[in-house]
C-alpha cells in the first residue's frame, strides 16, 4: 500500500481534517476570527503530532543505548 494511501486512512489525520474543514467553515461563515481559527488549528495539530508520536514509540519502543545490553546481562 502506498505511503499516501495508507495516511489517508489513518483515522487520526480524518478525524484532524474533518475539525480543520468545520475551522474554515467557522470562518467562513463569520462564527470564528482569525485568532480563534489559528489557535484551534494549532490545538487539533498539535494534538494530532502528540498522538503519532506516541503511537510510533509504544509500537517501535525507546532504545537507550547500554541499557538491557548483552554486557549488561553476562
């Protein structure tokens, strides 16, 4: 499956998109300013970075060098 593909049917970056189009619908629409559109984008995002983050690091683990090595271990 291509890289794209595969990103598109990642549920967290739907979820981001669908809150980031009803953003600009907000805006559109005269419910929201800029700074309230600006810092909601900044929230979803940020939010959305911290979540693959995590997801990549409780899926691949953290490697600390020296700890739990085989010289560790004789």
């Amino acid at each position: 499956m291509s890289g794209l593909k595969k990103q598109l049917q990642s549920k967290k970056l739907m979820f981001a998109m669908i809150l980031f189009l009803a953003s600009i619908v907000f805006v559109a629409t005269g419910q929201a300013d800029f700074g309230q559109w600006s810092e909601f984008v900044k929230w979803v995002f940020g939010i959305y970075a911290a979540g693959n983050v995590g997801e990549h690091v409780s899926n691949k683990g953290v490697n600390i060098p020296g700890v739990g090595s085989e010289e560790e271990l004789v």
